[in-house]
C-alpha cells in the first residue's frame, strides 16, 4: 500500500473503532462482553461490524412491548385469565401453609417477572425418551377434534421417519376438519425443513409458519433471538413441552448412541398458559389473534378454584420480555436452595451471577451437582465449559459428564421440594437471548420423581476431577479459553 495512504487509513481504524465502542456502550453489556466485541471489531475490521449487526446487537432495548402483546398475558387474554389472576395470592398462600417452605418467593417473583400465574389443578407426565414421548402424543393428535397447535425450534422431513410419519398423521388430522397450526425457528430448521415438505403440509390447509421470519421486512437484526420452545397444545386439554424436537434422533440416537432427554405432558389449568403462550407467538409472527378466542381455553375458572394437587408456574423469556424470567429462577432457586441444588444441561456456560450463586452455594456446604452433556452435539460450547471447572470444583461443586450418549434435557432440582423441567438450557444464549418456556413444579413428589431420574443419569455419567484439569495441554486450555469468548457473545 502507498505509504501516502498509511495515516488516512489509520485514522479511519480509529474512527471506526471509536464508533463502534460508542454504540457497544450505549448497550449496556456486562464489562465481560462488551471488551470481547472490542476484540473483535479490531482483529476483524468492517467483518466484525457486520456480525455484531447479525447476532450480537441489542434491538431488544428498542422492542416496541406495547405492540407486540409484552411479557405472558397480554390484550385480551387479560380479561380472559382474570379469574385465575385474582386468586393467584390465595394460591401462593395455601401452598405455603401447606408445605412451610420459601416456595411462596419464588412464585412471587416468577409472577412478577414474567406474569407467570399459578395453576394448581394440574396432571404431570415425563417421558424421558423420544419413543415413549411420541407414542403418547400420536395418540393424543390421533384423538384431536378441534385443533392441534405445534410450536418447535427444529423439525426435519424428508427423509426422516419421524418427520414423515407426524406430516402423514396432521395431513390426516386436517384432512378431518382438526385446525392444526404449526410455528418453527427460521434458524433452527433453516437446513431441516424442505420447501416440498412444508407445501405438502399447506396443501393439505395445515398453517405453518417460520416464527419471526428474520428475512422478511426489516427483521434481519433479531437473527440472534431465536425461539428454542417445544410445545404442543391439543384441543385445550393436553399440553407438550420439554427438550424433544421433531426428529428421528430423539427416538434411535441418531449419530449418538442414544439420546437422553426429558418432556412432559401436563393436564388441568396449566394447558391453558401454553396455550397464552402459543397464541401470543401465533400472533407475533402472523398477525392473526384467532388463538386468543375463549374456545380455545377451557376451564379457566376451574383453575381458580382451590389449593389442587400439583402447583405449577411456566414463566417465559425471549425478545419481547421485560426481566430474563428464566435467569431470575435459576438463580433464585441456587440461592434459595439449603440443602442440595441438581442441574441438567447438555450445555454449561453460565452467567458470571450464576457462577458466583453455585461456587457459594458449594461453599455454604450444600451439596452441588452439574450433569452435562460428555458427548458434545457443538464443540463450542463443550469446550468453553471446561474453562468453568477448575473453581467450580475447588469450591466443591461436583461435575459429572454423561458418556452414555447425548444428554439434551434440561432440569434443576432443589431440596427434593422444587424442580423445573423445560426448554432452557444452563448457557447464556437460553437464559438471555432465546425464546424459551420451563415449567416450575411445587411438589415433593413430582421433584423426587426428577431426583430418581437424574440419579439413574448419574451411573452413565463421568465425574470430572481437579486431575483431570490438570493434564489438559496448553493448546487445549487456549482453545477453551477462546471458546468461552465466543459463547459469551454468539
């Protein structure tokens, strides 16, 4: 380059990077983030910008909430849910007389993060693998009569055997007068979902729909938020949610051994909060308030009335939330914990917050446990977690690696008294950007049922010791080191 040019172009660098910084600190990002942007933007000029735009910058501060139907209940479900949102102290109260326990403050604070209310006329069932999930909700679509909604952050087709024999059955569904809706992540199924198998679908008068079509109008910058809830909603009496996608994986393992996961179908009061939950994505990507229809809910009033046998909040996070809802429970219940605190994730990358609530909880002398994923889906990720280890077990918290497959569910449990069970992963992409859904059960019995599961988990499991760390090589080390950089940004 002609040395005539040198001085212009570094004094456009510098004015690009003071740019640059100027708009990441209008941001507002944890220190963290904020100097891991800067090492970007200067070791990849213009490049770094562009995926800054993409995937890291924040357009949720300028989210109009107002229009876009804001946090749980929204427009006329308002009106609708009034019953059940007037008693929700009532509720709170005869579980915490029931049980004398701190779990009145975290319904509190799951009501008023994320206007999640409490059902407690409720039926839980867990399935902890893909066939025993699908079997049930084939023959629940099987016996539909008024509608079917599906809402998934991946769905395969063709020619996956799962993905063809669900497009039979709801072509089949629709064929007999059932309304089926179907929302997807664009990203997630944007190399899983052929166009010919969503024409058969739509030809067949199944709507299905990419949620938050990033590609369409001027929603490029919200690529980075995507939607990563599971649910299925069946003529407002049964209700799917968990860590199982659409995908034949789920039930042979696919390029695993096996697959290890956890969903759950709820019957009662909570059916109705899934589908607010439905109707408000339904809406967000279509324009369409038809899910808010009452013929849509039943037994709302019902809910309202009495203590019931299984409590149950489903608090929500995504890009039209006020609060990250879902960080606020993770970390309320490892503080809140007093005697062992269980978490299950495929992924490890927890917040800064979250790190320090584990390390003191270890260090209070509760008995910490983390099960992750031993055989990684996303290197990334998998590696970054090893940078956590090292304090993490010196402050007593006990790692183990599940080895009998890929361990995909995602659970926490605390003192055999609470537990949650959802689409949230323990990284900061679930807990900060996605759109996800958990649901928190307030029971002894529904936690100890988690708690024999996660132990069974425990015996395919590998702990990782304060040895091993150590003979991992310095090239290894740099990479997790590096890795962790990058997942706590993308």
């Amino acid at each position: 380059m002609n040395s005539n040019f040198m001085p212009l172009v570094l004094f456009l660098f510098e004015v690009y990077i003071l740019v640059t910084i100027f708009y990441l600190l209008l941001d507002n990002r944890e220190p963290a983030e904020t100097f891991a942007w800067i090492l970007i933007f200067i070791l990849m000029p213009g490049l770094g910008a562009v995926i800054y735009f993409i995937v890291g910058h924040n357009g949720k501060k300028r989210y109009d909430r107002a229009k876009k139907l804001p946090q749980f209940i929204a427009k006329s479900l308002v009106a609708m849910f009034k019953p059940l949102d007037a008693v929700q102290e009532e509720i709170i109260g005869a579980v915490k007389n029931r049980r004398q326990t701190y779990q009145d403050d975290l319904m509190a604070l799951l009501y008023r993060n994320s206007k999640a209310l409490i059902t407690s006329n409720n039926k839980v069932k867990f399935f902890h693998d893909g066939r025993s999930k699908f079997d049930e909700l084939f023959a629940d679509i099987e016996k539909a009569k008024r509608f079917i909604h599906m809402e998934y952050f991946i769905w395969r087709s063709d020619p996956d055997p799962l993905a063809m024999k669900i497009k039979e059955l709801l072509i089949k569904k629709a064929g007999e007068g059932v309304e089926v809706r179907i929302l997807y992540d664009y990203s997630g199924c944007l190399f899983t979902l052929k166009r010919a198998y969503r024409k058969e679908l739509r030809d067949a008068g199944v709507k299905i729909y990419p949620f938050f079509n990033y590609l369409s109008g001027f929603k490029f910058h919200t690529v980075n938020y995507r939607n990563h809830r599971k649910i299925v909603v069946i003529d407002g009496e049964v209700a799917y949610t968990g860590g199982m996608n659409i995908g034949q994986e789920y039930i042979d393992g696919g390029k695993f051994d096996s697959w290890r996961d956890t969903h759950f179908k709820l019957e009662g009061g909570s059916v109705n909060l899934l589908q607010a939950i439905y109707a408000i994505d339904w809406f967000n990507t279509t324009g369409e308030e038809i899910c808010f229809n009452p013929s849509y809910y039943s037994g709302i009033e019902e809910s309202a009335k009495g203590a019931g046998t299984l409590p149950i909040q489903l608090p929500t996070s995504g890009y039209d939330t006020q609060w990250p809802a879902l960080l606020h429970l993770y970390f309320a219940m490892i503080t809140m914990a007093q005697k062992n605190i269980t978490i299950v994730s495929p992924y490890f990358v927890p917040t800064a917050g979250l790190l320090i609530a584990l390390k003191t909880a270890a260090m209070r002398g509760l008995s910490v446990t983390v099960l992750m994923a031993g055989v990684p889906d996303n290197p990334l990720t998998y590696w970054a977690a090893f940078s956590y280890f090292d304090e993490l077990l010196r402050a007593g918290v006990k790692v183990f690696q599940y080895q009998k497959g890929f361990m995909h569910a995602k659970m926490i449990s605390i003192d055999g008294k609470i537990c949650s069970v959802g689409t949230a992963n323990f990284d900061i992409r679930s807990l900060k950007l996605n759109y996800e859904v958990n649901a928190v059960f307030y029971d002894e019995q529904t936690t100890k049922e988690i708690d024999a599961q996660i132990a069974l988990d425990l015996r395919g499991c590998r702990e990782v010791t304060l040895p091993d760390l150590n003979k991992i090589s310095l090239p290894a080390r740099l990479r997790n080191s590096l890795a962790l950089l990058l997942a706590n940004i993308l």
